[in-house]
C-alpha cells in the first residue's frame, strides 16, 4: 500500500512523502525544506529512498542537498533541466518509468510553468503528483513557457481517469476560487465548491489534493470551451488557446 503524507511549508508549498508499506521505499515529492522531512521521517521510521523534483524553483528543490547529505537518497528530476535541479542523480524525460517498491512511478514532461516542468505519476494508486502546473481552480504562471505548452500539458493531466487524486505543490485554493468565481459565475459546482473550501480553510484544513473530476468542474483552466467563461472574456468565437491565454493574462491581473 502506498501512503502519502502531506507536509505544509514555508507560506503556502506542500512537500509529499510518499512511502511503499511493502518495500519500505519512500520519496519526497519537492522538499523545499530539509527540516520537516527530516522529522516525519523519523518519526515513521522511514528512509529516505529519492527526492523527486517537478521544477528547479527554488521552493521545490531548496531542500535538495542537505536531505541528500543526510540521507544518502538519489535526486531525480528533468534531464533538459539538470544544471538547474541541485544534486540531481536520475534524470528524467517524458515516458521515463521509476520504481517505489512494486509502484510504478510514470514521467510525464509538462513544461509551462518552466521548460524543464515534469510530474510523476502513480497509475496503481491514482495519484498525480502535478508541482506548480495544476492547481485546484488554477494553474502554475508561464515565467519560461508559452500558453500553449501550458494548455498541452494540462491536457496530458485530463486525459487521466476521472478519480486521480491531484497532489499540488501549493495552496493556492482561496484565491484560486475568487478568480474563477469571477469568469464563471453561475457554475453550480464552482459555488458548492467554494463553500466547501471556505470551511476547510477556516478550520486550517488543506484544500489539496483535488481530484481531476472536481477540476474537470470547476477550473477555469480546463474550461475553455465554457460558454459562460468565453461571455465573460466576450469571446465567444475565440479558439480554446485564445481564451486560455486571456484567462492567464486576467489571472496575473486579478
Ligand atoms: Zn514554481
Ligand atoms: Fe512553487
């Protein structure tokens, strides 16, 4: 069985451990911090196996080196992005497959955040870890990509099973929701959702993982053909890529 533990850090990142009961294996999915990793796994009595790193940002991989030191454990990240990911071992590319125990952990490259974006995906266990690409209600800013390549990658994410579970590097929820609120009023499950999320938050609950059903629901991101979103832009005889690059542009406005 794989579990997954949730470590909120810094201001508003998640850090992901994820350990093979079986094997014993365990990863970190983006230790932007060593500390607190270093705690949890000492307190499960775990070893550190690999990092995994979605992106070179420095709230992803800031942990990198002092983990490795501490632990011995390899650092796997993008190969195109290598002289960028700190201490890295096993560089990866799209299609890439890594082992945690019996788990097979699949590469997928999603570049638009940054050139060299990936995210690891665990079919067996229906969990897609995403970094700084998707967000619930959101999606990562394009500081090297193009919309484009944004809009492909998050396409690689929906062509996923309806009930993957969606593992985000940050919660950006609240503010994720007022945004999306604002392009797609009248969306019933965005409103439910909103509550729903507003009562996590005010009892300090995360709002993260979301699933891909909600998103599919829900994300403005992944709604481009939404005939309310595209009134909202008035752009209703807009191309999907045409609106996605409006609603980032509005996004980083907003
Ligand atoms: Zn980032
Ligand atoms: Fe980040």
């Amino acid at each position: 069985m794989l579990e997954i533990q949730q470590i909120a850090v810094l201001n508003d990142n998640y850090i992901y451990l994820i350990h093979d009961t079986e094997s014993g294996d365990t990863a970190a999915v983006d230790p932007a911090v060593a500390e607190p990793v270093l705690t949890v796994l000492q307190h499960n009595n775990w070893q550190l196996k690999y990092i995994f790193n979605t992106h070179h940002h420095a709230d992803h991989v800031g942990g990198n080196l002092f983990l490795k030191n501490h632990t011995g454990c390899l650092i796997a990240g993008c190969a195109a992005d290598q002289q960028r990911i700190p201490g890295i071992d096993i560089k990866l590319s799209e299609g890439d497959t890594l082992k945690l125990g019996e788990y097979t952990i699949h590469v997928i490259s999603c570049a638009g955040h940054t050139t060299g974006h990936i995210a690891f995906y665990i079919a067996a266990a229906g969990a897609l870890f995403c970094g700084d690409t998707l967000f619930a209600m959101g999606c990562g800013r394009l500081f090297e990509g193009t919309a484009k390549q944004m809009q492909q990658s998050l396409r690689k994410f929906t062509a996923l099973p309806l009930t993957t579970k969606i593992y985000c590097a940050h919660e950006y929820t609240a503010a994720n929701a007022q945004f999306a609120r604002f392009v797609e009023p009248e969306n019933p499950d965005l409103l439910s959702a909103i509550e729903r999320i507003k009562q996590l938050r005010s009892d300090n609950q995360p709002t993260v993982p979301t699933t891909l059903a909600q998103e599919l629901a829900t994300n403005p991101f992944l709604r481009t053909n939404s005939a309310d979103i595209k009134t909202t832009l008035a752009m209703q005889n807009s191309s999907e890529l045409e609106v996605f690059t409006e609603l980032r542009e509005r996004k980083n406005q907003f």
